[in-house]
C-alpha cells in the first residue's frame, strides 16, 4: 500500500449470539480484504452482558478507525447498533448496509433482549447526516424481524431497500454463508 494512501474501514457488527466467524462474515472479510480494504470485526457481548453501553466499550477500541472513508455492515441487533453509532458520532462515513436490522416494528422475535437497543426513539436526521449512502436489506420470509422494520428504515433515512423473496434472516441457517449482492453494493462505493 501507498503511504498517504486512503483505506476503507470496513465494520462488520454481528448481531445477538453472534461472532465473527458466523454466517457470510468470514467471506465478506476474505473478499473485502482482496479489495485492500481494511475489514474490522469486532466481538460484542452476547447474549448475556448485551446492552448499547457494553457494545460501546468494545467498539470505543476502534474509534481511531471509524473514519469518514469507513463503511458500516450489519447484521440483526448489529443494524440497531450501528443506528446508534451513527446517533452519536461526529463522523460522517462513506455508507451504511443494514441487513435485516430490528428497530422496534413488531414482530420481532427477541423483542425483549432488543429492548435495550430499540427502545429509544432514533434520531433519524442525524443518522442520515452520518451514515453516507444508506442501504437496507430484508427477506420477506424472515422469522426473527419483520420487513415493517427495513420499510420504516429505509423510508426514515430515504435509504435503498433490497427486499429478497427467500433469504431467511441472512445467516448460515438460511444458506447465507456468502453474500453476493452484498458484495456487488460495497463495490459501488467510492
């Protein structure tokens, strides 16, 4: 790499249960990483100590990387949490890929251990002052968040929706080790 040259943090933020070698992650690292981007995944407590301000410790380690040329990926309570990055930050970043995040539609499936990210009111304006190019991605046949959730997302922060018929909840599960259309839309930013 070119000293003086300009990297992309890529964020990945897994959601409730997760980790960073689970569903498409370890891929899109693989992938993003041949791009000579700089791919971050950060383990988050789940799901037990899962509240925003212990996610916060951990992300607080890499605040020097959350720049304005760095993108934010994430996946279930991971969106709900990045929402909450973007609400308090003074950065405004590249974009922002939301898969299949809850945010406070019913039905959601861990309403209760959601709570404590989706249970304030969002500033909306704000996270679309800081999250750049915003892309929300939903299945309609997702049994953990309910498409309402990715509608009133993408309508709030005038973002892009990808609907998918037949993803599930995007996670190896589902079949969602790789993430293709993913991919394609990280590589349209500049």
């Amino acid at each position: 790499m070119i000293t003086g040259e300009k990297v992309t943090n890529v964020f990945i933020i897994h959601g409730t249960g997760g980790h960073p070698q689970e569903n498409w992650f370890p891929w899109l690292n693989a992938e993003l990483t041949k791009l000579r981007m700089r791919v971050i995944v950060p383990q988050f407590p789940t799901p037990e100590n899962q509240t925003p301000k212990t996610w916060f410790d951990v992300f607080e380690k890499y605040k020097g990387d959350f720049t304005q040329d760095s993108i934010l990926v994430a996946h279930s309570l991971g969106g709900a949490f990045a929402l909450r990055i973007l609400e308090q930050s003074n950065v405004r970043i590249k974009a922002t890929f939301l898969v299949a995040a809850p945010i406070g539609v019913r039905p959601i499936k861990n309403w209760d251990g959601d709570q404590p990210f989706i249970g304030q009111p969002f500033d909306w304006t704000r996270i679309k002052q800081n999250g750049g190019r915003i892309t929300v991605f939903h299945s309609e046949d997702d049994q953990m968040v309910s498409v309402g959730n990715e509608r009133t997302l993408a309508k709030n922060l005038d973002a892009e929706f990808v609907g998918l018929p037949t993803a599930g909840h995007f996670n190896a599960k589902a079949g969602y080790t790789k993430f293709e259309l993913l991919l394609d839309r990280i590589k349209m930013i500049k």
